[in-house]
C-alpha cells in the first residue's frame, strides 16, 4: 500500500468513527448522483415550518402541508459545475439555491460543496469560506455533501500550517468539520445536528 492509500483508508477509517460517511468516487458526475439518490430517500426538510406538531392555526396548518418539496443549496461551483448540477435537481424534482441563503435559513435538505482538504489522524474536512453563502449552507442543512479530492488529504494537521497562513492573510474563515454536528451540553444528553447537519457525507474524488 502507498504512502497516499494509507493516508486516504487512515481518513476513512477516522472520519467513520465521527460518524461521516465516506464514500469513493471517480466523477463529479457520480458527486451529483449520489447527492440526488440521497435527497430523493430523505423526508423534505420542515424547518421552514418548525413547531408543526404544535397547535397552529388553520392557516398555519395548510402552509405547513404545502412543504413537500426538497431544497439543495450548492453556492460555490464554477458555472459548468452548477449548471450540471442543476440540470439533474430538475430531473429530479429538487429546487437547487446557489445564493441569498440568508433569505432561506431552514428548509434546506442538502448542502453541496467542495473541501479544500482533508486530514487523515482525525478524518477531518477543511473548507476554505471566503463568503457567508458556504459557511451558512454548510451550517443550515439536514445534510452536508462534500467532494474532497483525494490528493488533497494530508496526514495531520501540522501539514496545513502554509496553507492556513495565505487563508489568514486574506481574513477568511476555514472550517474544520469532523462529523456531524454533536453536542452533550443538554443535561448531558448527546444530540446530533443542534447546531449544524444531521449528517455528513464524504466524496472521495479519484483525482
């Protein structure tokens, strides 16, 4: 085994402990299957409309009903990226935001995004988010979805210390996501996704 293939099992075997999913792929154009075969499985988003097995009025009742649909926000793709990725949300049935997040803050089922890098001692994923559109979609959805291009996997975090230091020279913020959001500051009980995605999905891009 490759130096390289042991540091791509070391980051699949860690970030399955925290609970991602990891999965190889060889296309973007299977990054963008996958992601339609598992939106189509989930149940549609409801935070638009939280509090529903609450007593709400008739009104509220019927608006809540009409939140079938399925959202997924993917805001930082080139244009051929984000065109293709459309062309299948519209086979599919799925509606597919690619700005003005801030205008729609729950019911997303699925972000979409690439990561900068991954680092195998911890199975972490690092993205660079240079604008408030990836940093909120990567926080607001059920699901996050991110393709992490093989070559991109380093073995700690020690190795990202000249990449880290450009990223703050231009004052933008990086991410270091390890799983799905978790938290057992609730009366000591583990929760998942109170403060981020129910799950997260890693691609490994063949590169």
């Amino acid at each position: 085994m490759t130096a390289k293939a042991e540091s791509v099992k070391l980051f699949t075997d860690k970030a399955g402990l925290a609970s991602a999913v990891v999965t190889e792929i060889s296309s973007m154009d299977e990054a963008y299957k996958y992601t339609m075969d598992l939106c189509g499985k989930k149940e549609a988003c409801k935070l638009l409309v939280s509090g529903c097995e609450q007593n709400l009025s008739n009104k509220a009742e019927q608006f809540c009903a009409t939140k079938t649909g399925k959202t997924i926000v993917a805001p930082a793709l080139t244009d051929k990226e984000s065109a293709a990725l459309e062309k299948e949300c519209e086979e599919n049935g799925f509606a597919l935001l690619k700005d003005s997040v801030r205008n729609h803050l729950g019911g997303i089922d699925i972000a979409f995004s690439y990561a900068d890098r991954g680092i195998s001692e911890t199975g972490t994923i690092v993205l660079n988010c240079p604008s408030e559109e990836l940093r909120l979609a990567t926080m607001i959805s059920e699901v996050h979805v991110a393709v992490l291009p093989k070559s991109q996997i380093v073995d700690n975090s020690y190795d990202l210390e000249s990449w880290m230091e450009g990223n703050m020279m231009e004052g933008n913020y990086t991410a270091f996501i390890t799983g799905p959001s978790r938290t057992a500051d609730i009366e000591r009980v583990l929760a998942i996704g109170v403060h981020g995605p129910l799950e997260l999905h890693i691609l490994l891009l063949e590169d």
